[in-house]
C-alpha cells in the first residue's frame, strides 16, 4: 500500500511539473537503489525536476557483533528531485529525498558456541535468531551528475549520478526461537544487549550510497 501511494505521489508531482515544462523525458537506471524507472521534465535552462521508482532484493551477509547473519537486501523506493545545471549544461548538483523501504532480512543459526549481550551460549541453547536492519523511511538525497538529456537536440541522452543519502541509524531488532533458552528471561536479557551493540555496528549504513548510470528518452 505505501508503495502505491509513493508511485501515486510521484506521478501528480511530475504531472505538475508537466504543465510549465519545456520538455519530458522518460529513462531507465541501474545502480545501488537497484533497478528503476524516472520521469523527467525540463522547467528551465537551470532546473530539471525528476522522479522516480527503484527495487532490489539480494542476498546480502552481514557480520554483527561477531555473529555471522545470512541476509536478504530488500530495497523499495520512490524519490523526487530537483536538478540544477549550471550555465544549462550536462553536469548537475541534485537535491531531494527517497521515501520507501531499505532493509535487511537477517538470519543466523550458530554451529559452535557464540557471544551473545557478553554470555556464552551454545548453538543448542540459541537455536536460531532472526531479525531485521533497517533504514528510515524518508531519506534526504544530495549529489553530483551528468546528464545530457536536455543538452542539444538529441532524442536519447545518458545519465550517471553520485551522492548519498541519509538515514537515522539503522534500526536493528532480533527475536531468538527453537533453542533451550530463546524464552529465558537472563537470555533475552543478553538479546536486547546484542541489538544495541548490532545497531552500533551498523551505524555507518545510515548514510547509503548512490550510483547510477542510466538512459533516457526525451519527447
């Protein structure tokens, strides 16, 4: 559902931006946010507006407090941005947010005896813990580009862009089942322990790094 009404959201925005527009342009992007869509509309020499839809879902390992997780990556986001080319040429400087989901599914079944909050436990009593990393939801966006869409009278163009955005620390929570102690009140304890020094850990994933390339279509 939230998906639905960031895909909505973005495409008023861009029919908005439609009316005053000079040009559209319509274009496809790889990169860290994953695979995506944009839509793009030149209100001046100075200024493109741009939005856009990206997703992945990878396998991804992450070691937290010396515990080996299995991971699945699952990154959904819209995002509207404000493009500004000095003297109308190609390079840009970008400003503008992602809204959706980026997260981590994580997983870990110990096979020899681990730390756990500071207490030693074995795989038996652990069982197996699961859990998720995430991002905030809405997540500030700067950076650096090219893009010749709008330059000449070409009807392709191509784009490459790089920035970050920004997220609060990433939150972390993790839930125990199918050990001797998972509803132990000294190993939940411990538990909550390993969350705080795993959200510690991932403290530099809330600035997430953004790469693309991509092609566009201009009408």
């Amino acid at each position: 559902m939230k998906t639905h009404i960031i895909a909505a959201a973005l495409v008023c925005a861009m029919a908005s931006s439609a009316a005053t527009a000079q040009t559209m342009a319509v274009g496809v992007n790889v990169g860290t946010p994953g695979v995506g869509l944009q839509a793009s509309a030149k209100v001046s020499d100075l200024i493109v507006v741009r939005g856009a839809v990206d997703g992945v879902s990878i396998s991804h390992d992450e070691d937290y407090s010396d515990i080996n997780y299995d991971g699945k990556a699952k990154l959904l986001t819209g995002g509207l941005f404000a493009d500004l080319h000095p003297g109308g040429g190609a390079f840009f400087v970008s400003g503008g947010a992602y809204v959706g989901k980026r997260k981590i599914n994580l997983r870990a079944q110990p096979t020899a005896a681990v730390d756990i909050g500071g207490q030693t436990f074995t795989p038996a009593q652990v069982g197996r813990i699961d859990g998720e990393a995430k991002l905030s939801n809405f997540q500030p966006f700067v950076g650096l580009g090219f893009d010749n869409t709008f330059v000449g009278e070409r009807g392709w163009g191509f784009r490459a862009l790089a920035g970050v955005s920004f997220s609060k620390r990433p939150d972390v929570d993790l839930a125990a089942s199918g050990g001797t102690l998972s509803n132990d009140a000294n190993f939940q304890a411990r538990l909550r322990a390993e969350e705080a020094e795993a959200r510690d850990d991932a403290k530099d994933f809330k600035y997430f790094p953004v790469v693309q390339v991509g092609l566009t279509r201009r009408f």
